[in-house]
C-alpha cells in the first residue's frame, strides 16, 4: 500500500472478528512504531500486550459485565489483541543527564521540560502503530482507558511513575452483518468535515 493511500483510508474500527492475529504481526507492527521520532532517541514508552483470553483483564476491570448491555460496540470486546501505551518520564530525565545532553538543563528534572516529549514521543508511536496495523490489513482502535486505570496496573503489575496513554484494540475488521448490527457502523464523528490545509496552515503569522 502506498504511504499516502494508507493514510486516507485508516479509520478508527470499532467492531472486530475474534480471529486471533499471529504474534509475528504483533511483532512486525511494533518494530514499525519503534522507528517513530524520539527526542534524544530516548524511546521512552512501552506497549503492554494482552491476546486473545487475556484480553479479558482488561475488560474485566475497565468495564465490568453489568455496565455491557448499554455499551453501544459489542465487538470491540471480540478485539484478540489490546495493547496498552505507557510513556516513562524518567527515562528523558536519564537520557538527558548523559555526557551529549547535560548541557541542555532537562536532566534536572519533568519540570524542566517545556513541553513533555514523552508524552509526545509515546502519541507518535502509537499513530505510527496505528498506520502499520491498517497497512497489514488490520483493523485498529486508539481509545482512552476511563475507569479501572488504577485496578488495571495493580493487576498486570505496571510501575506507578508510568503515564497511561491509552489502549488500541488490534484485530482482524468485521463487516456490518445482515442482522444490521450497528456496532460495525462508524462512530458520529466520521461524519464530520476534514479540515482543508488553508483553515489549518497559518503562513508568517497567526
């Protein structure tokens, strides 16, 4: 697939078979994300992988069964594969009390920092990981982890100085059925107008 074609045609899919998705596409997906920008080469973040039947933890604890019947994407939960993003703050701090990097002042401290590169370096990541799952013909979902954050690290043992990015749901896409199941269908959102590049770009001055 040509680089552009892929970025025009990935969407956000909220409704996957529970077909389990091999681990060397895993694999493949997170050695493409490993390649997006770093500050200092740094790679600061990590992806927590839960397949197939471990999925269920993180169901279990971020949206327990009783709350299910009134959840509008029932197939979002067929996803084989949740991975979780974490960005490591400290590791910036560390790399940037290196011999190369002392001189800039942000191994002093989080404070330091203008703007949390970790934080963007772990959102570039997780864009890339995104590209690549739709580029291997997956469907892949980015969505924020709303309750259960704190249950959710003490069960799968994720060091508490580790900021949570989000969750993406990996799987293989499944089509609307003749039953007219609506959690196959795009979120409202879709529908709305793309920016153009003249309402975004801002030439010499605001």
């Amino acid at each position: 697939m040509q680089f552009a074609d892929c970025v025009r045609s990935r969407k956000m899919v909220r409704s996957f078979r529970n077909d389990p998705v091999a681990p060397e596409l895993v694999e493949r997906i997170v050695e493409l994300a490993s390649r997006a920008p770093s500050a200092g080469k740094t790679q600061g973040w990590h992806l927590l992988v839960l397949q197939d039947s471990e999925t269920s933890k993180f169901w279990d604890t971020t949206l327990p069964a009783k709350k299910r019947s009134s959840f509008k994407w029932k197939h979002l939960l067929d996803a084989p594969v949740i991975g979780l993003v974490f960005a490591d703050s400290s590791a910036y701090v560390a790399r940037y009390n290196e011999s190369d990097k002392s001189s800039t002042g942000l191994g002093a401290g989080e404070s330091s920092w203008p703007t949390p590169y970790w934080t963007v370096d772990a959102s570039f990541a997780t864009m890339t990981l995104l590209l690549a799952a739709h580029d291997l013909g997956l469907g892949a979902l980015f969505f924020a982890v709303f309750s259960g954050d704190t249950e959710l690290r003490e069960l799968l043992n994720v060091p508490k100085d580790l900021q949570l990015i989000g969750a993406v749901a990996i799987g293989w896409p499944r089509t609307q059925d003749l039953s007219g199941d609506s959690s196959s269908a795009s979120g409202l959102s879709a529908s709305r107008l793309r920016r153009t590049p003249a309402q975004i770009t801002h030439f010499g001055k605001w």
